[in-house]
C-alpha cells in the first residue's frame, strides 16, 4: 500500500495513520506505542475542560506527552466558553499544538454536562466557546 502523506495546517503528516481519541485508551503510554509503531498522528484522550481535575493520576496520563512525535494534539471537552478557553491556553502552554473541541462524546456522564455531542443542540453555544478558544 502506497500511503501519500497529509496536510494538517502547518504540519505534513508523513505517514497518514492516525490515532483517534478514545476515552479510557489512549492516554501518554499507548500514544507512545502507537506513535513508535508508525501512527503518524496520535490525539490525546479527552480531557476536562475543569482545570482542576488536571492533578488525578489518569488525567495527568491524558495530557501533552512532548516525547511522541509529531504534532502535539489533545481534545478538550465541556460547555462553558472560558473554561474551554482557559484549558486551551493551558494546554498550549504544556505543548499543544492543536486543540481539538469534543462535540461527538455520546457517554451520559458526558451528556449531563451539556458537553460532547450535546453541544450540537446549541449553535450559539459551540460559536461562543470556538470564538473563546480561538481567541
């Protein structure tokens, strides 16, 4: 198989595997595995936008991890406009080159917080946190 690389913004993804984000699988250790097994492209598992759980354990695994290669992307997810703003600006700051907004997380726990892909129900919404954490 002949795989052509990719362009994703300013990166060239050489090798166009890419490692979805999947919650409870794809925290630092296997994005290392996969990364060093050729996947040209890891995402980070989703995170809270609630800064203050960063400290667990399991969320310390989720985070920007700068030993894999490549560009450097975590998902982010919840409702509230600044928080999401405030979790992007932080994960820049550890490394991240790329923020990606969760808006397909169909878990009930997720669901409860008006975030994942209950934010699709409100336009106005995922407009004011793009805006937030594009800013």
């Amino acid at each position: 198989m002949n795989l052509k690389p990719i362009q994703l913004g300013d990166f060239v993804i050489d090798t166009p595997l890419l490692l979805a984000p999947m919650a409870g699988v794809s925290d630092s250790p296997y994005r290392e595995i996969c990364a060093a097994n050729g996947a040209g492209l890891t995402v980070a598992e989703m995170l809270t936008c609630n800064t203050e759980r960063w400290t667990s354990d399991k969320n310390r695994l989720r985070q920007v991890k700068p030993a894999i290669q490549g560009p450097q992307i975590v998902q982010i997810a919840g409702s509230d406009p600044g928080l999401m703003s405030e979790a992007a600006i932080l994960n820049v700051a550890m490394g991240a080159d790329v923020i990606d907004i969760n808006m397909g997380c169909p878990a009930k726990k997720v669901l409860r917080k008006a975030a994942g892909s209950a934010l699709l129900k409100d336009p106005a919404l995922v407009q004011r946190i793009l805006r937030a954490v594009k800013a």
